[in-house]
C-alpha cells in the first residue's frame, strides 16, 4: 500500500485532511481516487490507514480506519557527521544511511572538503537532503524521519556531539582496528562517527578530534570511498548493537 509522509496532521470527527506536496502525489503522480486506501505517517512513529473520501486540487480526505503505534527504530542511536562530499555521492549517502537506521547526519565543511557552498546554496542542499531523507523513509518503512542537521564547520561538529555517546573519527593513517576495538565495548546506546572527505582529513583535525574526545579508527588496509566507509561502519554498528541482521 502507498506510504505517504504529512507531519502534524489535521484529524476531526475520523477524517484526516492531507494537505501539502503529497496531495499531488497522491492525485497526480499516483492517481489515486476515493475509496482507495493508503497509509499516512507523521515521522513521530505514528501511522494512520485511511480510505480517500473526498479529494480537492489542494486537499484529499481521508476516513481512518486505523492508527498505529509504529516502533521500528533501532535501539542503536547512530549520528554521522560526513565531511560534505562532490555532486550526487551526498544525496546517495543520505539515502543509504537512512535505510541502515541513521538517526541524525551532520554534514560538515573540512579543510579537504571540495564543495564550499555559499550560503544560498547550502539552504537549498539542506532542504534536497531533508526531502531525501523523507523518501527513503517512506520507501524503506520507517516512521521516525532522521533529522539532517544544515553544514556546520569542522569545529562545530566536534562541538556538538553529546558527551554520553561514543565519539569516533574514522581515519585510514590509525593503528587501532575497529575489529579489536569493538571487542573491548560492552553494548553502547549512542555512537557518533566522523568520516572525512575524498581527500581525507588532516593530521590537524585528528589531533582537534582526540582533544574533543574522539577516538581514530581503521577499517582496514584499503582505502575506501567515504560513503563506503561510513556505510560500511553503520551497518556493522547496527548489527552488533542495533536492529540488523
Ligand atoms: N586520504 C586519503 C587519500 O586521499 O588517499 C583517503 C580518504 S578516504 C577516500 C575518505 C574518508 O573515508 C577518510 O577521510 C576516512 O574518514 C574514511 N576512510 C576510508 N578508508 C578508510 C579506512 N580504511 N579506515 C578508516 N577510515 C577510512
């Protein structure tokens, strides 16, 4: 059945009124009609199952027929803070790490970073990464939409991880390998990791990273793309302490 996403939805007397972009997917694109049904989420873990009774250019009607109590949320709450990357590799990332159970992306501007947005555009990525993050979320399940947090320089970044989670940098030059890494954890809640641009970080920005508390790690002798690496690093984070496998 086709999902649809409306935050803060309007219900009286059993009826739903959906309003917003949705209401030309579900007339336009989808071309649904009344008496057809359809679920709705408000990204807060809540789903409403509804059939269309009415539907107008701006609105659509819906009769509930059910409400739902949705948790699919990975007890693992994963931040990842990626050092924005070239063209489309960003939108990709978001995409993936959504399906994998990210809570929250932090893109960040570093010193290797090669996209150095102006303000303008800065707003309009964030607002194409939020609608990414809707998407996935829509196509993959999920009810609660991860918040994608607008660009922040390196240091802000650093700043604005809580000082309960696990703070690590992924950094291909370190010693430690998260295999043995892992094995001295006992279960964790919240991990926030870092992962660096195409050109990798600088021995500056480790050096600021370990005197904010965070710990460098390697995947490994290869040297990964950065989504592969924070892809690679989420889904085994969600499988050894989240809601994977
Ligand atoms: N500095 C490198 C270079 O230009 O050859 C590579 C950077 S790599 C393409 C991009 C990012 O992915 C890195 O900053 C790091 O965060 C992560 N990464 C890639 N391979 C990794 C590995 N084997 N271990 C840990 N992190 C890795």
């Amino acid at each position: 059945m086709a999902r649809f996403y409306l935050p803060n939805p309007e219900i009286e007397d059993g009826r739903l009124r959906i309003t917003g972009p949705e209401v030309r997917h579900i007339r336009r694109v989808l071309r649904l009609k009344e008496g057809d049904e359809l679920i709705l989420f408000d990204g807060q873990e809540k789903e409403y199952r509804g059939i269309i009774i009415d539907q107008g250019t701006r609105s659509v009607y819906l009769r509930i027929e059910e409400i739902l109590s949705i948790q699919k949320e990975s007890p693992l709450e994963i931040t990842l803070a990626q050092s924005l990357l070239k063209g489309e590799k960003m939108d990709y990332l978001i995409q993936k790490a959504t399906e994998l159970g990210v809570k929250k992306i932090i893109p960040f501007f570093s010193s290797r970073s090669i996209p150095l947005l102006d303000k303008s555009k800065r707003l309009n990525r964030h607002h194409r990464w939020q609608k990414i993050a809707i998407e996935a979320s829509k196509q993959c399940g999920r009810a609660k939409i991860p918040e994608i947090i607008p660009s922040l320089d390196f240091s802000e970044m650093l700043q604005s991880a809580s000082p309960q989670s696990l703070r690590l940098i992924l950094w291909e030059k370190e010693k430690r390998r998260l295999k043995n890494f892992l094995k001295e954890l006992r279960m964790l809640k919240e991990i926030f990791f870092v992962v660096g641009p195409e050109g990798g970080f600088s021995e500056e920005e480790i050096e600021n990273s370990k005197k904010g508390g965070f710990i460098p790690i390697s995947l490994g002798e290869r040297i990964l793309r950065a989504e592969t690496a924070s892809l690679c690093l989420m889904s085994i984070l969600q499988y050894e302490w989240g809601d994977i496998g």
